[in-house]
C-alpha cells in the first residue's frame, strides 16, 4: 500500500502547494484532474451537483470497475457531491478538508483494484442497492476501510496512541478530533457491528496497516 500512499499524497501537496489561495471550487477540480492526470493516474473526477446538501456542503464518493479495469478502460471515478456555486472561493482549510477526502478515497478504491487483480478480476459482489450494514460487512469493504481507518487513526491521534488504544476498539471509535471523530469510518462500523465478529477481524487488520502504513505518505 505504501506506493500507491505516496503517489497519492504526492498529488495532493502538489495540488496544495501550487494554489495561490484563495482559488474557486472549479478551478479546485480542474488543478486536482490535472495533477492526477500528470502522475499518470487512470482515473475520472466528475462533478455532481446535489440539492439536498446544504449551500457550503460537499463530499466526495469513488467506485471501482473490476470489468473496465480488465478491459483496459478508466478503472475509478471519483465523484464529488456538492451544492453550491462553481465559482465560490475556498480557504485553506476548505481546500485541504477537500483533499483528504480526494486521498482516502482515491486510496480505498486503489485498495479495491489490488483486491481484484488478486483473483484476476473476478467479480465477487455489488452492493449498489444493499443496505450500508451489508456493504460495511463485505470481505472486500472490510480490507478496504481498515485501511482508511489506520489512516484516519494515524492522521488525527498517531500511530502510537492507536496502537495502545485498540484494544478498547469501541471506546476508540467515540474519541473526537475537535468536532469529529477520529476515524468517522471506525465509528460507522461500530455503531453497525457492536463488538460482532467483525469487529475483531476489522480491528486485526486495522493493526497491521497501522504497523505497517508509511506515516510520511499520509495527507494531512
């Protein structure tokens, strides 16, 4: 993981440091295509406008296509969910909360193609229609977001205050990084999971990526 870790990052300072801010949101997304497309990465940033957010809201969203990817077409799309003027300005702080979800995304779903050129891109499952509990409980999902959870984990409290606290998983998946939690991920699974089997693979898996992750490759 930690190649396509730094790659990743690589793209997002790059992306932050060539901003003389503030910049708008479109030209946000222009500079961020752009960059990932110099670094040679194979993948789609879309914009999709939704009116259910609210006028300052935005995430973002990204799925991988095992078929396309075996087939030699653009393998992930990254959506981002907005509701507001293209041309709003962004701060700092807006532009870098925008990259890292740009990072973890992009990261789970580079985990995804791993997983799938494993088993020579067979299918196993689509959970476009499923419940979040039955997504969240997917072998795949669940090897996936332990990455994105060490990474979380390591961002707002290290990597040593990770370790020592994994143990107690659940108390663990409460703990706040200012207004949010330290890994909203972790969280999502406990309050779906409780102390299910899952949880303990999760958490095992959660630990070796927390051994294992380059720390110097994470974005903050």
């Amino acid at each position: 993981m930690n190649t396509i870790l730094e790659r990743v990052n690589k793209v997002c300072n790059d992306v932050r440091d060539s901003i003389i801010e503030p910049i708008s949101f479109k030209k946000l997304v222009a500079r961020t295509r752009k960059i990932f497309k110099s670094n040679q990465f194979d993948l789609l940033i879309k914009l999709r406008k939704e009116k259910i957010l609210g006028n300052n809201e935005f995430y973002v969203m990204a799925y991988y296509d095992a078929e396309d990817d075996s087939m030699g077409e653009t393998p992930i799309e990254v959506n981002i969910h907005y509701n507001f003027q293209t041309e709003e300005k962004f701060q700092t702080n807006q532009i870098t909360d925008f990259l890292i979800q740009i990072y973890d995304a992009v990261v789970h779903e580079y985990r995804h193609q791993y997983q799938s050129v494993q088993r020579d891109y067979e299918v196993y499952s689509c959970h476009e229609h499923d419940p979040y509990k039955e997504y969240l409980g997917d072998p795949d999902e669940v090897d996936a977001y332990a990455v994105n959870i060490a990474i979380e984990l390591i961002r707002t409290i290290g990597h040593q205050r990770a370790l020592r606290n994994l143990s107690r998983i659940s108390l663990l998946s409460k703990l706040r990084y200012g207004p949010f939690y330290c890994s909203a991920n972790l969280n999502a699974y406990i309050s779906h999971y409780g102390q299910d089997e899952l949880i303990r693979r999760l958490a095992k898996k959660v630990y070796k990526h927390l051994e294992t992750l380059d720390k110097r490759y994470i974005f903050v």
